[in-house]
C-alpha cells in the first residue's frame, strides 16, 4: 500500500488527501460528460507513467 501511495504522491505520503481529491474531481468530470472508457483508464495511468520516469 505504502508503495501505491508514494505513486501518487512522488514520495511525499502528506500529500495523500490533495493527489485522491484531484483524481476524484478529474473522474467526475470525465463521468458527467459523458466520457468513454478510455478516458478513465488514461487518466488513472497519468500518475504512473509521469513519475515512473522521475
């Protein structure tokens, strides 16, 4: 768990409650309007592939 956390947060676990908070609003968006899978499935990869590389 400790690990997915420091994904979404590069390594800085207070930023927990900002980094979930972002994602929910993005998913939220994409869902009212009227999105398509894709959109999810891109959107929730965002965060590893950016840090993967960091």
């Amino acid at each position: 768990m400790s690990g997915l956390v420091g994904v979404l947060t590069n390594g800085q676990p207070q930023l927990l409650g900002p980094a979930l908070g972002a994602l929910l609003l993005t998913f939220c968006a994409i869902w009212f309007l009227n999105g398509r899978m894709w959109a999810f499935i891109y959107v929730a990869l965002i965060p590893f592939l950016n840090w993967s590389f960091g």
